[in-house]
C-alpha cells in the first residue's frame, strides 16, 4: 500500500464531505485499486500536474487490501481496475460497491474491454476511463463528474424511497427495471418480484384494452396522465390508481417514469357520498315527513321547499329561538352538528 500527498486543481472534483456546493480546497480521497506499476505510477503523474488543491491518494494492488482499506477508513472516489491478481471483471465492481455502497466508482479497462466497461456502469460505476487514452483533464473530470453523479444518485434515491406514492422505471417495452418501496406496498409483492416484469402483468384482464393507447399516447406527447387504472396484487386483489407517466432520461437511454397513486381512498369515499345522497333525495322526495333545516342559532326554515305544515302549506321560518311543537322523529348531522330535523306528517314546530 502507497500513500502520498497530491496536489490538483481546486475543485476539480469535490469532496463527498463538501458535496455538491463544496467547491473550497480540502483534502479528496481517492483510492487508486491497480495492480500495474507503470499504469499506478502515471496515473499518479497525471493528478500531480495541476497543483493548488491537495488529493490524498492511496494506492494498492489488489482488492482484498482495497477491502481491508475501506472498512477502516473513509474515502470519496475509487479508482479501479478491473483486472485485479484476485478478482476479474463485474466481480471486482460487485466487492467494491458492497465494501463501500455511498463511494462513487471509477473504472479502469483496456481497449478490448470497453464492452466490459459499459456493464460495470450497469452494475453501479458512475464512470470509465480507458487505458493508454487517459489524459490529465479528463482524468479529474471522470473523478469530479463520478462524485457529483453519486451525490444525484443518492439524493434521488432517497426521493423515490420516501415517496407518497408508488413509482416505477419502465423501459419502452413496458418491462420494469425500478421500483419503489410504496411500489411494494401497492402491488403486495417484494421488489426482486417486481423489477424484471412485464408492467402488463399487473394491469387487471378488463383494463388490458387501454394498454396500448396509454403507451402510444406517452411516446407520442411525452407526457400523459389517467385516472381509475385498475391493477393486480399479487393476492389477486384488485387495486384502483390515478398514473402520472413521463419519459426521461437516463445515461444513453429512454425510460418510462411512472407515479401511481393509490385512488382506492378517493373512490371509496365518492361511493360513500354518492351513497349518502341518494338517501338523501330519497328522504326527502317519498318522506312525507316535515323537514326544517336549523340554522346556527338553532332558528328553523324550511328546507328546499320540502318543509310543510300538516295541513300541506309551506312553513315560514321564525325569527325566533324554534321551540318545536311536539316530538321530533329524527335528524341529520353535518361535520359532528346537527342541521335537519324531521317531524311527522302531523306534527309542524312552533314558533
């Protein structure tokens, strides 16, 4: 293992302590994981050249003492190779990213190996950088960009976990690469059972139809939204939701980044209204009953016309404390106070 003060340009990459904003001298981290003497050694140089900030680098040789270095001790960025006398390959990224999940990845290929490179991005590296084609500047700019890059992946991880309502990554073919922790919730399945399924596979058989013109109508504006989307949990339950879908950008490629909101609570409580005024007009239209509303003071008038004296004509309000003659056969509450009163056919209140 290699240590050393260096001196780069300042801020030519931030500090994940400083984070975005943290652009004032401070001393960057970096562990350099590279077997090749002469790659190390120019690697080295290259960071050496520009001065006036200072980088604390550590060098080692193979991943297990990369491993050893991490668990003691912070860093801000690796940079990695991926040909290590102990590891080859996506393994290499695998133990880096478990031996430091928040440490942004760089990593180091030859020219064969770009390919190789383009998974280990897939598998959690922010950047690559090829071998025999590294220059001084684009050297701190892969270091610079990786930080700030971890630093938006963190931030909008931490958005899409603490999220309201369920969200999902699709790819144009309507196959589900992310999903949310609501997700789980919504749909009654764990997030391994999720990512990798066709978004068709949670659309309820009568909802199907509309499939096709939702997807045509988002490719084609970009944007869409719609209401009552019934989907299946995996009980086989059935669940209704309002689906805000948009495509964006994600690295090189177009995805489908869809909010799902749970409409169940909404159209329950439509129901529930719907419900209540119907036996409301109900009441109102074959009950020959005398209804009154009360007033604030508890002051009667009659209410929507429906309030008739026994002997059939309409009541006029009082302008005084209502004192009802007779007993009262039921009454309706709004918002825990009472409003409407019924009385008997035969009975009318008093003034």
């Amino acid at each position: 293992m290699v240590q050393g003060q260096l001196t780069i340009e300042d801020g030519a990459f931030p500090s994940t302590s400083t984070g975005l904003a943290g652009r004032r001298k401070s001393t960057r981290k970096v562990l350099l994981v590279e077997d090749n003497p002469g790659d190390a050694r120019l690697l080295r140089d290259m960071l050496n050249e520009e001065g006036a900030g200072e980088t604390d680098l550590t060098h080692v040789e193979c991943l297990g003492e990369a491993e050893e270095h991490l668990a003691a001790r912070a860093v801000d960025v690796i940079l990695l190779d991926l040909v290590l006398p102990d590891a080859q390959g996506l393994a290499v990224v695998r133990r880096a990213r478990a031996a430091a999940p928040g440490v942004p990845l760089v990593v180091l290929t030859g020219l064969d190996d770009e390919a190789l490179a383009v998974q280990a991005l897939q598998e959690g590296a922010q950047d690559y950088l090829v071998k025999g084609q590294i220059e001084t500047r684009g050297l701190l700019r892969a270091l610079r960009y990786a930080v700030e890059r971890k630093t938006l992946e963190e931030r909008y991880r931490s958005l899409m976990e603490h999220a309201n309502d369920a969200i999902l990554l699709l790819q144009p073919g309507l196959r589900i690469i992310e999903a949310n922790r609501r997700a789980e919730e919504l749909l009654g399945c764990p997030r391994d059972q999720i990512v990798g399924r066709s978004y068709e596979s949670f659309i309820a058989p009568e909802d199907r139809g509309s499939l096709a013109a939702d997807r045509a109508a988002l490719l084609a504006e970009g944007a869409t939204r719609v209401q009552d989307r019934r989907l299946l949990r995996e009980d086989g339950s059935v669940v209704s939701v309002d689906i805000s879908a948009s495509l964006i950008r994600r690295g090189d490629e177009t995805v489908l980044f869809a909010i799902l909101h749970d409409a169940s609570g909404r159209n329950r409580t439509e129901g529930e209204l719907r419900a209540a005024r119907k036996r409301l007009h109900h009441l109102v239209s074959e009950n020959p009953a005398v209804i009154y509303a009360l007033g604030s003071r508890g002051r009667p008038s009659p209410w929507r016309g429906s309030a008739r004296t026994s002997s059939g004509s309409l009541a006029t309000p009082s302008r005084r404390p209502f004192r009802p003659r007779g007993g009262w056969t039921a009454s309706i509450r709004k918002s825990g106070r009472e409003c409407l009163r019924i009385w008997p056919a035969s009975s009318s209140p008093a003034a």
